[in-house]
C-alpha cells in the first residue's frame, strides 16, 4: 500500500477546491487550500516522483487519431462537456440576481 495514492491527491485536492468555492465558511477553507497544497504535492513528487513512476501523464491526441480536436470532441461527447462548464456560471449569475432584487 503506497504511502500517497496520487489518484487520491487529485480527487480530495479538487474536492478541497470546489468545498473553497462553494463551502459555508469560504476564508478558513482558502487557508486550507494555501497551506495543505503545496506540502500535499512536495510529498507526491517526493514518495511518487510524478512522471517518473508513468502513472499519470498526458498523452495528447492519443485516441483521436488524424481528426480534429473539435470534431473529435464534438462527435464523442457533444456539447456536455460546454453546457457543463457554464452551468456553475449561469448558476451563479441567477443566485447574484435574485440576491440583488431582494
């Protein structure tokens, strides 16, 4: 069992940034983020060595053969992917709405 799992590391650091953004007490949680970041990844590079172990590393293009990003992005996943990114946004606009009407 290794002593860091780096697929955990980036699971609970995105958790961790998500419960930044959208968590109850926003101040306390950054300090978290800022302080428990950069020691979490010194001890990933240190126990894991990062692309040294071939575990995680990107490989651009691999799947997609001779097409373009966008048609191969496209025909794959459709516009998921966009309308998911900009639901966080949209979100955000109508809550700041409707927090300035009342």
């Amino acid at each position: 069992m290794p002593l860091f799992h780096i697929h955990t590391f980036i699971f609970l650091s995105a958790m961790l940034g998500i419960w930044a953004i959208t968590g109850p007490n926003k101040k306390e949680t950054i300090k978290l983020v800022l302080l428990s970041v950069p020691i979490a990844t010194l001890l990933i590079k240190l126990v894991a060595g990062f692309g040294n172990a071939g575990v995680i590393h990107l490989k651009w293009g691999w799947c997609q053969g001779d097409k373009e990003f966008w048609q191969y992005w496209l025909a794959n996943f459709g516009i998921f992917p966009i309308l998911s990114a900009l639901l966080p946004v949209w979100l955000l606009a109508t809550k700041k709405r409707k927090a300035g009407r009342s």
